[in-house]
C-alpha cells in the first residue's frame, strides 16, 4: 500500500476506490495544490523571481527576448514561472562582461575572494528553507534533499573560503648555484559549467565557488528542466557581488538548449568546460573541447553497485541499499543500480528489500511524510517503463513490480513506482544506466567474481561494499579491486561529502569535481627559475662560451 498524505498531514491507509466513492481524495488533492500555489509563490517573491524570469544574466535589456522556457513541476504538473532563453548576440555580450571582469577579478588576493564567497555561504543560510523548497518542488526530489543540496553549497562555500588562503605552490633545489626554483598556480580565466537537473544548484556551486577563489569567472548554463533555480541562485550571488563593489560579470547565466551549451563548448575564450550530464553528451563536449585544446572536467553517468557479503550488518545493507536506489527517485548519478549477493545470504537481503519497499511514501516532496517524488519528467517515465519491458525481454523476473502510479495527486503523470528486479550479470541490460529508481538484483560466490562483475560496466563512478571482514574490506579498496572513482566501506554508493574529490573513471569521464585538491583543475600551474648569480649557467651543464 502507498500512502498519501491530506493537508493535515495524517496518513491515509484505505485503497484509492474507497476514496475516490466517498470524494475525500479529489478534495483533498485540490487543497494540495493549492497549498503548494500558495508556497511557492510566496517562496517565488522572497527569492525575487517573478512570473517570467531573464534567463542571461548579464550585459543588455534581457527582457526583449520574447522565446521563454516555462517551467512545470513534475510534483503536480503546475506552471511555477518562465525564463527567457539566451540569443547568440547576448552570449556574446555574456562573454564580452566576463572577460572584462576577469581583468580585475584575477587581481583581487585570493583571500579577499574567499570573503566574498564566504558572504554568499551566509547569504545562502539565510534563504535555505526557501532555495530548498524551490529546488525540490522544481526538480521533484524530497523537501530533505532539497535542504541537503543547499547544505552542500554552504559547505562548499566554507571549503572555498579556507582554500582561498591554501592555493599552495612548491618549491625545488635547482642543480645551478644561486639559483631558485618554485612553482606557483595562476587562474585561467572564463570557466564554463553545464550542470544537470537532477543537482541543479549544488553542482554548479561545486565549480564556481572554488572557481571564484581561485581567481577565475563563470558562466553557467543550468538544466533548461530546472531554470528557476539557476535564476534564484543567481540572483543571490549577483546582491553580494554588488553589495561588494564587484565588476558584473564574474558569475553569469545563460539559459536553452544544447545549441546554447555547444556556444560554450566551442568558444576558445573559454579554456576549461565543467559537464555534468549523460556520457553521450559528455563525448560531444570532450570531443570539441579537445579539438580546440581546451580543458574538460566532466562528471557523466554512474552503474554504481553495492557487493554484500556474508559477514555484512543486513539492516545496514538495507537502508543503503534503499536509499541508494528510491532517493531523488534514482535520478542521481551515484544512485545505487545493482545489488551483487552472496549466495548465501541472497534470500535474505532479497526478502528484507522487498519488505522494505512496501514501506515507501510516494507523493508530493513538500510534504516531509513522504519519501520519494516524481521522475523530472514523462521522457523519464517512458525510459523506466521501456527499461522494465526489456528486463522481461532478455530474461530477469521482477520482484517488486514497478508502474506509473496514477489518480489525484499524481496528476503529472510522473509519479512512478520503485522496482526491484533479478537478473544476470550478462544481460545487455545491466549495462546500461536508467535515470529511475530501478534496482538490480544478481549473485555471487566468490568475492574475486563480485569485485569482476561490479567492474564489468562501462561507466565507474561509485561503488560499496557491505562486509564486517577487513580483508574482504581491502581487496575492494586494492589496486586490483574497485575501478570506480569512489569506493566505500559500509555505506552506499548515494550521498558524498564535499571534502573529497567527487568523479569517476571510464565512461563517467574522468573529472574532479568539490573537495581535495580538485581545485587545481581551474589554474594553471607555473615553473620559475630565478638567477641572483652573476653568471649564467645553463641546465644538465652545457656549455655555450662564446
């Protein structure tokens, strides 16, 4: 039984018959969306967006570009606002302001940055509750995901700030008396980040935050599924920049389809190109970046998987398991896919999921009742359901059956129902990523053929592994185990801190995003030798008399 919830919050248990002869439901619904109306446009004004949106940023009179993209919720089908989208002629004037404030930016001390940063981390505390909101009734994920999301912009905020006074070069014995050899990192000018729906406010922070410390610009071009939030955190960063005295444009928007990021994966002026989204896109931008010689840091799709062992804590293994597989409505790129089993405890991690499937609340993701959200979108919803009809196809069973959930309060017709279905690691399906909250199921014996059929996937993002045994531990860690770019122990594959560089290896692209020392990607490094000898010795000692 799924539960919904009424406007008093008070959970419902009686079939969908019953409510649909006694009327309770359709009534209740409407309240539902009016309350939702009714909270997002208050959320709306306190975020200073109104009901049609400039969706570029920077530079000239935006609004007198008359297309615009309108933005629906998939929580219940209803108009939130509209956007402009960006011409080539205002791109141009978006590029022309970033490299005139780059200028000046690069010159600014780096702590002086970090400041500025610093301000916006606050300024983002004080409308937490409201960008959480906007992100989750855009997007679809649960209000907490929403919340959590702009955690991560905060905390990336304060990693930026202690970074600002970290950008650390080396220094070398040079082989040539009185001479000194260092290295030191300079910024590389316009950074362009193309981030994805199913993050569509913390990824970008990822980027730019460091970005900004580190002395470059930015231009983003935010999911044309979510472009409320780019315009809301936009607007926030650009008060402090102006509160600060900053030149416009060291951060700005621009907002449309792909042809809108293909403007940016081919403009030389931008040396560094930040992708998040699938891995055919991915080989676009890498492909046109390279061919300029340009830089990509790229973050593509996940196969992640969790391998379970005997000695694993099975109520571990199944909250990991379900979190990583229904949170976000398995739209996030570290979503768990596949489940790898020991055969001998199979049955009881097969039957302690599905008990714990029957538990899940899927409804509106404002209401904190409720556990899951709708799919972003009903292309979404067809390539769950085309992915649930090919499972059967090449031979898997379903185990708990998936579906598009339908009736009041599902009205977007993007609600669905989380599957979990058996298969075998040689199934073509298993190697390939489906954007929904569709989980696979498999065998193992040994743990050498776990670690092989975990690995046994184009994409390497994240992966886990549920065991109390410290070798079993290890081997999944060792060289020769994990080929993805995260690898726990005794967590799931969802959910990373932004302490640690975030990406993954294959066909997830490579790139470091967030934590660590990924902050070198966005400068260039520099050698210096200086002579304060009177003579002029050459290196490796030849010599050149004349």
């Amino acid at each position: 039984m799924y539960h919904l919830n009424d406007n008093s919050k008070l959970v419902i248990e009686i079939s969908f018959k019953q409510l649909l002869k006694s009327g309770l439901l359709i009534v209740g619904n409407c309240v539902l969306l009016q309350k939702n109306k009714d909270i997002m446009k208050d959320i709306l004004t306190k975020l200073g967006l109104d009901a049609v949106n400039p969706g570029t940023s920077t530079g000239l009179n935006f609004m007198d570009n008359t297309e615009l993209i309108a933005s629906y919720s998939p929580v219940d089908g209803q108009l939130i606002g509209k956007v402009t989208t960006t011409t080539k002629a205002q791109y141009e004037t978006v590029m022309e302001t970033a490299m005139a404030a780059y200028k000046d930016w690069q010159t600014i001390p780096a702590p002086k940055r970090g400041e500025i940063v610093r301000q916006y981390g606050n300024e983002l505390r004080k409308y937490k509750d409201e960008l959480g909101k906007l992100v989750s009734y855009e997007m679809g994920k649960s209000f907490q995901e929403g919340l959590g999301e702009v955690q991560e912009m905060i905390d990336i905020c304060d990693f930026a700030v202690g970074l600002s006074r970290q950008l650390y070069g080396l220094t070398m014995h040079s082989e040539r008396p009185l001479h000194r050899m260092y290295e030191q990192w300079h910024p590389l000018g316009v950074v362009g980040i193309i981030s994805a729906f199913n993050f569509p406010v913390a990824v970008w922070a990822w980027n730019a935050m460091i970005a900004m410390v580190c002395g470059d610009v930015c231009v983003w071009k935010g999911s044309e599924k979510t472009p409320l939030c780019s315009v809301a955190c936009q607007k926030l960063l650009s008060n402090v920049l102006k509160e600060n005295n900053v030149a416009e444009g060291v951060s700005s928007i621009i907002t449309g389809d792909y042809k809108v990021g293909e403007w940016m994966t081919n403009d030389k002026r931008i040396p560094l190109v930040s992708a998040t989204g699938s891995t055919r896109m991915g080989k676009i931008v890498a492909a046109v970046v390279a061919g300029r010689l340009g830089r990509t840091i790229l973050e593509l799709g996940g196969n992640n998987a969790i391998i379970v062992t005997p000695t694993a804590d099975l109520e571990i293994t199944t909250v990991g398991a379900l979190f990583g597989a229904v949170g976000t409505c398995g739209q996030r790129c570290t979503s768990t896919r596949r489940l790898i089993i020991h055969d001998s405890v199979y049955d009881k991690v097969k039957n302690s999921l599905a008990k714990a499937y029957t538990q899940i609340k899927i409804g509106d993701p404002l209401d904190e009742n409720n556990h899951v959200g709708p799919l972003i979108d009903k292309d979404a919803v067809n390539n769950y359901l085309n992915t649930i009809e090919e499972i059967g196809k090449q031979g898997g069973s379903i185990l708990v059956e998936g579906g598009v959930l339908e009736g009041p309060g599902y009205e977007s017709g993007c609600y669905v129902k989380p599957c979990i279905a058996e298969v075998k690691n040689e199934m073509a399906i298993v190697q390939h990523e489906t954007f929904a909250p569709i989980l696979y199921l498999m065998k193992y014996s040994e743990l050498s053929e776990a670690i092989a059929m975990q690995n046994d996937v184009p994409q390497g993002l994240s992966s886990a592994i549920m065991t109390n045994s410290l070798r079993d531990a290890e081997q999944f860690l060792c060289a020769a185990g994990s080929d993805c770019g995260i690898a726990n122990v005794n967590i799931g594959t969802s959910g990373a801190e932004i302490g640690g560089a975030f990406g993954g290896e294959k066909e997830t692209g490579g790139g470091r995003e967030s934590g660590s020392d990924a902050w070198k990607a966005y400068m260039r490094r520099q050698t210096n030798t200086i002579n304060y000898s009177k003579e002029l010795p050459l290196a490796q000692g030849i010599k050149f008399d004349l």
